[in-house]
C-alpha cells in the first residue's frame, strides 16, 4: 500500500503562562530541548520531552524566524508542534539593552552560593542576545 505523501507544513504553537505567544502553520522547527536541539518536519512521530533554554527556529516561505525560549515541555504529533515554556521573546520584543544588562548581573552573581536561578537567568540573556544578532538587531 503507498505511503500518504506528508504535508508541507506542520503547525507551532507557543504558549507561556501568560498568552498564546505565537501560532502559525510553517515548514520546519528547531528546537532546543535538555537532550540537545532536534528538528521537526511535518510527518514526525509523536513526542514529548523538557525544553532547554534556547533559541527556536522555524521556517515558512524559505524564511528562517527565531525566538528565544526558557524551559518547559515540547509535544509534537505528526501535525502540530506545541512549545510550553516559561518564557517566550520574540525578536521585537527583546531590549537588547537589557538583556545585556541582565547577562552581566547574571554572570557577576553566577558564582555566589545559591546561584541557579542566575544560571537560568544567564541561558535567558544568552538566548534573547541570540535572537536578536540572528534577527539583525546591533549588539554593543
């Protein structure tokens, strides 16, 4: 019997505590989960594995588009990929500014005792820097 030939797309929801953060229907998606980055066609076999802190991306029109996430859970079914994460910045919504601000606080308190969540807070200015260099935005 012959394979159904898979759709171009698959869906990505990302959904914070707060909001819907973003849905749209795309080509692919990369994410970074605690086992390393995997990427995700349509057609993929159903998962679900913790988020790390990193960089999202995702293609519609032979476009790439990023943005930064911050821990939570990944589900994927064969058509549709939703992100559970804490946080979510898209590349317009990060202050350059700032999170460089918050990645030198977080690096000057990293090695104080009991210093996890600067750890986290680190990965968080990391990833939203990130996004905002692959976007274009002028780091100092």
């Amino acid at each position: 019997m012959p394979e159904k030939p898979q759709t171009k797309r698959i869906w990505l929801e990302v959904v914070t505590p707060s909001k819907l953060e973003l849905r749209k229907e795309v080509e692919y998606v990369v994410v970074p989960t605690i086992d390393g980055i995997i990427g995700i066609l349509p057609g993929h076999i159903r998962l679900m594995t913790p988020l790390a802190t990193g960089v999202l991306r995702y293609k519609i029109d032979n476009q790439d588009y990023y943005m930064a996430v911050s821990e939570g859970y990944l589900e994927v079914t064969p058509h549709k990929v939703i992100v559970l994460a804490e946080a979510a910045d898209l590349p317009e919504e990060i202050d350059v500014q700032q999170a460089l601000a918050e990645k030198r606080k977080a690096e000057a308190e990293m090695y104080k005792p009991f210093s996890q969540n600067m750890e986290i807070a680190l990965s968080r200015a990391i990833s939203k820097l990130e996004v905002a260099r692959k976007t274009g935005q002028k780091i100092e």
